[in-house]
C-alpha cells in the first residue's frame, strides 16, 4: 500500500492541478474549454505524475521514460496541469492555453513540447498508439518503461479501441496500461444510454487483460492500481465524477465544454480554497 506521505503528496497535487484547469478555462474568455473530463481525471495524473511515474527532467527523451498517452485528448488542460506540476514544462506557459502562438492547444499535438509522446484528439486512436509503443519497447529488450494509456468510457464506444485491446492481449503487453476514465457521461449524454457496453470489466478480460476496478478520485486506490505487474496488460477501470470539485460541474454534462462566467469562476475558486 502507497504510504500516507505519498498520498499527501498526491493529492496536493490534484487540489492545483484543479485551480490550473479553472483558471485556464477563465482566461480563454468565450471560448471555453472541455472542464467536465478534465476535471475527471485529475486524480489519475497526480497519482501518476507524483506517485509512480518514471522520466527525467533533464533528459525528456530518456529511454528509461514511462510514456504516457491522452487518448481523450480534449482532456488536454489536465495533463497540461500535470506535467508541469512534476517540472517538466513551465507552469507559466498554462496561461497561454489556446492562445495563439502556444504550444498548448486545446488537444495535445506534437509540436516539440516535453511531456507529450503523442498528439491526439480523435478518439479511439490512443490505444493503438500505445500497443505500438508498448510493443516496440518489448522488441528493444527496453523492459523497465511502461506505456499509460488514457481513455473515456464514451470513447470506448469506437471499435478502434477493441481492435487494439485485442492485440494487446494476443501479444501480451503486460507493459501497458489502460487507464479508463468512467465518469459515466458522455459528449451527448449518458453512456449507458447512448451505448452500454456491461458487462465492461468482462470485455477486458475476455480481451486477454487484467482488470482492476477502482474509486477514481482515491489516492491509495489508484496507487495501488499503478502498482500491479502481472503477465497481461492491465486495464483500470476508474469510477469517476465528471466536473469533480466543482459542485456545480458535478454530474452536468453541460460543462463538458463550456466557458465560464465571473461568477461561476468566483465560486469555483471558493470551493477549491475550502479544500486546502
């Protein structure tokens, strides 16, 4: 079990990468920002990018990295947050997210910034990204990297990502992981009722992968998670609250993008200070 002043450490963490996603949707003025599944997975990446992960802030390209991959790539403000929480990009560049001339756009794309293996957007692609990189890395006897995956529930609806499943667990990648984020609402509505895919864990299994199903705002939960190796590549099934922190986000698919108003970020910012 991960020690209580790694959790700490975790959730610290999380509480600022938080205020970073509020205050990058506020300055993107009228345009907003996808809030709701940023939000969502804010535990998942502290729980990484201060608990498990392994990289260099002086060599990013270090072969011995851990890669990590944003399927759900309109969550970028998250991951963002996060690598620059862990020192790998400044945290002043946050500010320009969406701005012209930044290397932060509203998906994460290949553009020379540290931190981002792989540009994404299109969902569904993610984990044929990383079954390549996760075999690849067998292939080079390079067998100390592992390869974290992020997707949505809702983008498990895309074909692709069984397609990828499949091979992972025919080539047995037990250097992937697939972190997925159920935070049980999608673009256009709830994903039980836009597709329901139960029974999910079996699918996984049936694919060839471990499962582990998890709280996905619980530090120990998702450390522990992080933790396991076995033979098969391992699939997190993280239960999560879509806009967590922010009570009225919480459950409303209507921040899944969306700007925000003085006074809703005045009451975010509040309810985040109540936190500390």
């Amino acid at each position: 079990m991960a020690d209580q002043m790694m959790i700490k450490r975790c959730n610290e963490m999380a509480r600022i990468i938080r205020r970073h996603i509020i205050d990058m949707t506020y300055n993107t003025g009228k345009t907003g920002a996808h809030l709701g599944g940023s939000l969502s997975i804010v535990e998942l990446l502290a729980g990484l990018y201060a608990g498990s992960i392994r990289f260099n802030r002086d060599d990013p390209e270090w072969d011995g990295r851990d890669r990590v991959i944003l399927s759900k790539g309109h969550a970028a403000m998250a991951l963002y947050a996060a690598i620059a929480e862990a020192g790998i990009i400044d945290k002043n560049d946050l500010y320009t997210f969406k701005q012209d001339g930044s290397m932060l756009g509203g998906h994460p794309s290949l553009n020379g910034l540290h931190g981002i293996e792989y540009a994404s957007g299109s969902l569904g692609q993610g984990l044929s990204l990383g079954v390549g990189a996760a075999l690849a890395l067998k292939r080079k006897k390079n067998h100390d990297p592992r390869v974290f995956v992020f997707l949505g529930d809702g983008e498990c609806d895309e074909g692709s990502v069984w397609e990828a499943a499949a091979s992972a667990g025919h080539f047995e990648l037990n250097n992937l992981i697939a972190v997925i984020d159920m935070n049980a609402i999608q673009y256009d509505g709830f994903t039980s009722e836009i597709l329901n895919m139960s029974p999910f864990e079996k699918k996984w299994q049936d694919f060839g992968w471990d499962t582990i199903s998890i709280e996905g705002h619980n530090l120990q939960e998702i450390l522990d998670a992080y933790k396991h190796h076995g033979e098969r590549p391992l699939a997190v099934l993280a239960h999560t609250v879509k806009g967590k922190g922010i009570s009225f986000m919480e459950g409303n698919w209507r921040f899944h993008n969306a700007a925000l108003s003085k006074e809703q970020y005045d009451q975010a910012i509040e309810e985040l200070e109540k936190t500390v």
